[in-house]
C-alpha cells in the first residue's frame, strides 16, 4: 500500500528537515499512526498526499512515485478526512459531499448519485438537506468521513476521526472506521492521539517522534516485542537470597505473596523456569503481562523513562 | 423513499469529471446565488438598462415622427450622441454599483473558504493551485462582465433592429465597448478576488475591496490635486474602470491617456493575481 525509504523531507527556509530519514513499508488493513504534537503525522500525511516533495529517499503510495507528476493525480485515489472542521457551514451535507466527489473526478450526476449513497453509508441519510452548519459534532464528522468516501479511494486517510465525540458517537465512528476496511476494502490511515481509538481498530501500528519513526509493525507483533513484563507465581515465597537473585532476571516492580513483577532483561519466556530450577525455587505460573498500548507509546518516545 | 444498496456500489469512473476549475467556479456560484442580493441589483441594474434602452429607442421616434422630433430637437442636449455618449453605456453610476456587488460577492469568495479551512481538503483533492486561483478570480470577474454585457450589447442590437447600421449606434459599438466590459471585469474581479485572499473572514473581505478600491480613488484624487497630473488618477482601480470605455469609444476630457491607463490596468491585473496566488498557496495549506 505505502513503502518509503529513507523519505526526507524539507519545509523551504527550515534548518533542520521535517522527517528525516523514514523507512516503512505498509500492508493493506488499518494503520494506527500514533505521536505527540510536532512528531511529524501531518508532514507525513501531507507527503503522502503529494503536497510536499521529498528532499531526498524515494517512496511509492499505491504505486506511485512521491514527487512524480502523477502524484497530483493520485490524489484522486486517496480520501483525507481532516482533523479541523473543514466543512462548508452554508452548504447541505449532501450539496458539499456532492461537490468534493467532482472535485475527485466523478462527472456530476455520479457526484450527485455517491453523494447520497455514502451519506446513507455513514448515517446521515434523513439529514442530508439540511445545511451543515446546524449538525450536532457527531453529525460533522459523519459528513467529513462521508466526503473522504464519496470517491471510493483505495486509501484514506483519517485525521482525528473521534475528535470532540462523546463515547457512543466514538465507539460509533470506530465502528464506521473499521466498516469502511471490512465493507469497502479501503486501506485506512488512522492518525489519533486516542491511544484506545488506534487500539481498538488498528491492525498497525506507527509511532514517530521529532521526525522519526520509532516503532512500527503489527499491534500484536510490536506489543511481543516490546512486552518483557512478567509477574511470576512461586509455590512458596522466596528467601531473601532468592528475591536478591531475581535481579539477574530483571528488573523487580513489585513482590506480593510469592508474586512477583519483574521485567526480564531478555525477551525469553524459559529464562524465569530455568532460573527458578537453578535456585531451587518452583515456579507455578508465568504469566506475560500484555502491555497496554499506552505503555507501548512511551517505551518508544521514551525509552530512558519507561 | 429511495432504495439504496447495503454498502457502496463498484468504483465510478473518476476521468468524466470536469475540470476543476470549472467545478470549483460552479459550487462558488451556487452559492453566491444563494446569497439573494439579485433581488436589489436586479432591479437597479434593469432599471438602469432600460434608461439606456429608453434613449435609443427615443431618437429612433425623433426620428419617424416629425411633430415629435421637433419637439425633441429642444431635448437635443438630453439626447446627446456621440463617443461620450456611447461611453456612458458602460459608465456613471453602473460601474459604482457594480463595484458595491463586487465587493460584496468577491470579497467574501476567498475568505470564506479560509475562515471554514476548506483550502486545505481543497487541494488535498486532485487540485491544482492554478485551478484554485483561476476559479475565484474568474468567477468575480464573470459577474460583472455578465451584468456590463447587456448594456454594452443590447442598446446596439436595439439601434440596429430599428434602423440598421446607420442607426443612433455605431457599427463598430460592440468592438469598443465589449472590449471594456472585459477589461473593467478582469479589473475589478483582480481587486476583488486579490483583496478577498487578505481576509480571514467574509465580512473582512468586503471592506478589504471596498477600502483598496475607495482608497485608492480617494488616494489618486489627492495626488492629482497635488501634483496636478492626471496620471496619478491610474493608481485608482475605480478611475480606470471609468477611464477605458471612454479611451475605447474616443471621448473627449478623459482624466488621462492610454499610457497611464495600460500601465495602471497591467500593474493592477498583476499585483492583485500575484496576491490572489501568494496567499492561496498549498503551503498555506495546513493539515
């Protein structure tokens, strides 16, 4: 879907590059790009987009070259649904969508007739007439998603889709996130600072900070290899000079009851059994501890921290 | 009630569209038209059609009744012919009203679209700057032409319906005064649409073109009166929309001459397109 190389790239004027040095290569399904505030999500979907040239690297988005004159092209091959309001507050949601499908290319009565389809598809079927500027949060971020879809894009991408929603139009709209995947086969590019929104639907997973990326792949894959975290159940606690052994496994977090929560220097799930054998210790259970997505985040910003 | 399939049909055909620029222009005038001033500048702008109508169909009557003609002759000053006379088919009152709608529908046409930050998804579309640019700045400048149009072509039409090409009329009107329509329409659809791009809202943009234009005339009045030279009238946007129906049609007692006029009109043209495109940029677009 999305492959770059060492993708740099350059605001005119700036001392040091936006992005610097990316290599990624994306599959199809729902990615999660996931940063703090200045990371570089929006440089990057900006590249992508083919608004920004690349300084230097190469990369392709559904087979295009960035930087090649067909990239303006493909624009019309890729939805964008912003993260700001970016709607026409003195249209309909119908005449808008309509409007953003021939400013993708459909001839007019195409427009007209996606127009009222993709606002069925995303909820807003009885208020289709009405002029934006009267729609609940909910309903603005129906008609945005609607005009990134009125197309058919083999490729959106998704800015702060759940910004400002209250949790049932979250959990609706992530419903909405995943249908488009599942039902229309588009790939999704998913940029929240929602950790729980990227957990829940994101089968991918790019993290970036000050212009890097610092972790990517898939959600289950980056949380085995990030995940070290261990809380390990003896039969009988241990003695003082056992729990002083236990350093040599990693580092100890708490010890309850002949519990104990330690981070395994090593990521090998046998290491803990043959080191409990070693010192006469029986070990009745290990149990991997599934970081949670946020715990994930920061290892990668921050891995001194974490 | 419709019925619709359960999820979205096949991929359409994206290669039928029209142009962007084209597509851009039409949604903008829908919804100038939704604006509803056409009521107002409907009537006045008719009203004053039919007072130009209204001259040339009187020395046609002059004309074919001679009881009535010479009791006309005595109205011969009222009824005067000539290049000023054709001039002020495109002049007077017409271009300041028609700079008041500019103002209104131009001036917000930009700024509308950066006060709802619609640029952005705009060019996150297959969209070209130039397609951007070229919409706005063609559709202030289709209105006026559109509404300067009738009056530079069907009092001449009238003449020649009545009495051919030998009429009160020139020939040669429509060679002279569309031409003008033109160039008074890319002028003030410049100003407009360049002055519009300042703003950060649409209120903003009306008196942005409305303090350039009136500005600027009160500017080059002054420095006329100063320096008592009547090129410095061509810094005015509003003098030079007066100026190039008279320079076209020949009158006499124009405030200045084809050099200034050229210049002015160029350096106009210019300046406010190179505004319109420097603050519509894609880099201005932030995501």
């Amino acid at each position: 879907m999305i492959a770059f190389e060492n993708l740099e790239v350059r605001y005119p004027g700036a001392a040091a590059p936006a992005l610097k040095g990316l290599s990624l290569a994306l599959e199809e399904g729902i990615v999660g790009l996931l940063g703090p505030n200045g990371a570089g999500k929006s440089t990057l979907l900006k590249t992508l987009l083919g608004l920004l040239e690349p300084a230097g690297g190469s990369g392709t988005v559904l087979g295009v070259a960035l930087g090649s004159p067909a990239a303006a092209r493909l624009r019309g091959r890729i939805g964008y649904m912003p993260e700001y309001d970016a709607l026409i507050e003195d249209a309909t949601a119908y005449e808008q969508v309509a409007f953003w499908g021939e400013l993708s290319g459909l001839a007019p009565e195409a427009a007209r007739d996606r127009a009222h389809e993709v606002l069925y598809f995303v909820g807003l079927d009885e208020a289709r007439y009405r002029a934006v500027s009267g729609y609940s949060t909910g309903m603005r971020q129906r008609v945005k998603l609607a005009q990134a879809l009125v197309h058919s894009p083999e490729l959106v991408f998704l800015d702060e889709p759940t910004n400002g929603l209250d949790p049932d139009g979250r959990r609706r709209m992530l419903d909405l996130v995943l249908k488009v995947h599942a039902e229309l086969g588009t790939g999704v590019i998913l940029a929240s600072h929602l950790l729980g929104d990227v957990e829940r639907v994101a089968d991918q997973l790019v993290i970036m900070d000050q212009g890097r990326i610092t972790a990517s792949g898939s959600m289950a894959g980056l949380r085995k290899a990030l995940s070290r975290r261990v809380e390990l159940r003896f039969l009988d606690p241990l003695d003082e000079a056992q729990a002083a052994g236990l350093a040599e496994l990693g580092e100890l977090f708490e010890a309850r009851n002949g519990t104990y929560d330690l981070e395994l220097k090593e990521a090998d799930p046998l290491a803990p059994f043959r080191w409990a054998q070693a010192r006469g210790a029986v070990l009745v259970q290990a149990t991997p501890r599934h970081d949670r997505l946020d715990e994930v985040l920061l290892r990668a910003l921050h891995p001194e921290k974490a | 009630m419709p019925i619709y399939a359960p999820s979205l049909p096949p991929k359409p055909d994206l290669t039928l569209g029209r142009r962007p620029a084209v597509v851009l222009a039409a949604f903008d005038l829908r919804r100038v038209l939704r604006q509803k001033m056409g009521r107002f500048f409907g009537f006045v702008f008719t009203v004053m059609l039919l007072w130009r109508l209204g001259y040339v169909y009187l020395n046609y009557f002059k004309g074919q009744n001679a009881t009535i003609g010479k009791m006309m002759d005595a109205a011969a000053p009222l009824l005067a012919q000539g290049a000023e006379w054709h001039a002020d088919m495109l002049g007077g009152w017409l271009t300041y009203l028609l700079w008041f709608l500019v103002a209104l529908i131009g001036g917000g046409l930009v700024a509308r679209d950066t006060l709802y930050r619609v640029r952005p998804l705009i060019y996150a579309h297959p969209v070209k700057p130039t397609d951007y640019w070229l919409a706005k700045l063609g559709l202030t400048a289709l209105v006026p032409f559109a509404i300067l149009a009738p009056f530079a072509l069907l009092p001449w039409l009238l003449s020649v319906g009545l009495t051919g090409l030998h009429g009160v009329m020139w020939a040669s009107t429509p060679l002279r005064l569309v031409p003008a329509a033109l160039i008074i329409a890319l002028l003030m659809g410049s100003v407009a649409s360049g002055a519009s791009s300042l703003a950060s809202t649409p209120r903003a943009g009306v008196a942005w073109v409305l303090g350039i234009s009136l500005g600027l005339e009160a500017l080059s009045g002054l420095l006329y009166g100063i320096l008592d030279h009547g090129a410095w009238r061509a810094l005015s946007p509003m003098s030079l929309a007066a100026e190039w129906p008279r320079l076209l049609c020949g009158a006499q007692g124009g405030a200045y001459g084809w050099g200034p006029a050229l210049i002015g009109t160029a350096a106009h043209l210019v300046f406010w397109t190179l505004v319109l495109r420097a603050r519509t940029r894609p880099s201005e677009a932030v995501l």
